[in-house]
C-alpha cells in the first residue's frame, strides 16, 4: 500500500507538479495573440487619426496579418490539446473565474471584428484580393459595408485588442501554483510588448520615411516601458514570499539566468533599443535588424516565462516523497 502511494505520487506521467508539460506550442500563442493585439490596436488607431498618408502601411495593409497571425496561433494552441474532438467544450458554458473562458469569448468577439477591419483596407491596400472577394456572392456588398462602418469598428477594436493582448499575461498569472507567474505584471508586460512586436511587423513593411519615424520613436517608448515592467516584475518576486524569492532566483544567479539576460533582454530588447536611438539620432539605419530583434525578444519573453513558470512550485514535492523512505519501509 505504502509503496503503492509513493510510486503512484511521485513517478506517474504528469503527476509530478516539476514536470512542465508546454511546450512550444502555448509561447507561440501567446506571442502570435499579444502581436494580433498589437496589429489591431495600430491599424484601429491610424483609422481614428486620419492618418492615411502618414502611416500607409499601418491604415491600408497591416491588418490583413492580425486574422493571419492569430489563426496560426489558435493553431498551435490547438495542437497543444490533449482532446482536440473536445475544443467545443469552451463554448458550451462561461465561466467567470476563468481566464481560459474569458479569453475564448473574447476571441469570439475579436474575430469578426479583425475580419471587418481586415475587409476594409482590401481596395486600397490589396486590390488584387479586392478582386477576388468581389466575385463571390455579395462580396461586393460585404467591402462595402466593411468600408462604412470602418472607423466604428475601430472604435471597438482597441478594447477588444487591449483585453486580447492582457490576457495573454492573465492566463499565466491566474496560476497560483505556480510563483513566477503569481504577479499582476504580466498582463500589461504582455500587452506592451505585443504592442512593440507589432510596430517591429509595421516598421519592416513601412516604405514612408514618417511612418518609419513613427514607429522607431513608438517602439523606443514601448521597448522602455517593457524594460521597466520586467524591471517591476523582478522586484515584486524578489519582495515576496519565500517561494517567490526562490522562483526569482531562476534568473537571478540560478539555472535560467544567462538565458535570460543574455538571449531575451540583451538581444531582444536592450540592442533594438540602442539601434532604435541611433536611428532617430541619424546615427546608423539598422532599423531592419532592430525590428527583426524586437520580434525575437517578443518569441523569446514568453518562451522563457513559460518555460521558467512551470519549473516554479510552492511545494518541494522531492522532499516530500523521498525515494529512499520506500526502501526503509519495505525492508
């Protein structure tokens, strides 16, 4: 019976709370919603400012990749289920207290919305597959309607996008088991960086020199204020209990740290903001390679929160079922 328990508790596939069963999978979700979020955002706010000559790319194009973007991610995350047959399941009821159900719903308002968004900026920014969506039936009715309603739609757009791009970082954070995710930073950590990996997307199809201005100077204050929440997420674990302390410690001075800083912080975030000023200073022109990295340390900040979270526990459950105490009881 004893070694029943023991065996059962510590080595079962999965049952042991130190095994991190997210792979891949949920950081690329994660990032693909915070830069849809982003692309949103943008493209609702270049709509509601006039700013069709200023900011081409972002009134005309970018939208199109948000539906892109955020259907790969759902695609992955679909790959993530362990019952795929039971992804209805989601809709069938709603739960409050859940972040899972809460961000299922807003993908339901999110969609039709981002297509709506999407189908007006076609003419002017897609003629080609403006020509194709008028040949089906009542596709030209359909950009018709989308082109009126555009600033409308705009308007609801960024809350929608704000509340897809936080609960990203809700998702996490609503893991109490897990400390490194226990703090409510990650939300806004991940709807700024999700916005800052959008204006990295919108500055490599930018070809306007004031919309590349635009967002050098946008993603300067994004990058900083990103640096600043993670600078706050450190020390919010670092003054918290013991666990959370310890949790911290995985990037300060333990087994996470030099990936940390020398594979998210410095490459993604510190060096983009260092080419970004020497950008607007007329300094140097590596813009591309500074946009490129933004989208890197975008990936990566997930990818190691992920990784990271579920290492973290509150309970040493090595301690706890010791297997030597299995052989003191069984001789």
């Amino acid at each position: 019976m004893v070694e029943e328990i023991l065996v059962t508790a510590r080595y079962n596939a999965k049952i042991d709370p130190n095994l991190a069963i997210w792979s891949w999978e949920i950081p690329m979700y994660l990032f693909l919603g915070g830069i849809t979020a982003g692309i949103m955002c943008f493209a609702a706010y270049a709509v509601l400012a006039n700013k069709d000559e200023e900011l081409a790319f972002t009134h005309d194009r970018i939208a199109l990749w948000a539906p892109i973007a955020l259907s790969v991610g759902m695609t992955t995350l679909f790959l993530d289920l362990e019952h795929k047959l039971y992804v209805f399941r989601f809709y069938t009821s709603f739960q409050p207290t859940s972040p899972m159900s809460w961000g299922s719903w807003i993908l339901i308002l999110v969609y039709p919305l981002m297509i709506l968004q999407t189908l007006s900026t076609l003419r002017r920014g897609y003629p080609a597959l403006a020509g194709w969506v008028e040949r089906l039936p009542f596709g030209v009715g359909t950009l018709d309607l989308s082109e009126k309603v555009r600033r409308l739609v705009a308007v609801l757009v960024i809350p929608l996008a704000v509340g897809l791009g936080i609960y990203t970082g809700v998702l996490l954070s609503a893991f109490n088991a897990r400390p490194f995710w226990n703090t409510g930073l990650l939300g806004p950590l991940f709807l700024v960086s999700g916005l800052s990996t959008a204006g990295a997307l919108a500055l490599i199809g930018a070809r306007l020199e004031s919309e590349r201005r635009f967002f050098t100077r946008a993603d300067v204050l994004l990058i900083g204020v990103e640096i600043t929440l993670i600078a706050l997420l450190i020390i919010n674990l670092g003054t918290g209990s013991g666990k959370q302390l310890e949790a911290v410690q995985m990037v300060m001075g333990g087994e996470y740290t030099l990936a940390f800083w020398l594979m998210f912080v410095l490459p993604g975030l510190l060096i983009p903001l260092m080419l970004e000023i020497f950008e607007m200073r007329n300094l140097c022109h590596y813009s591309m390679i500074a946009a490129v990295l933004v989208l890197y340390g975008g990936f990566m900040l997930r990818y190691l929160t992920v990784e990271i979270g579920q290492l973290s526990t509150w309970t040493e459950y090595a301690m706890q079922f010791d297997p030597q105490l299995l052989q003191r009881l069984t001789h």
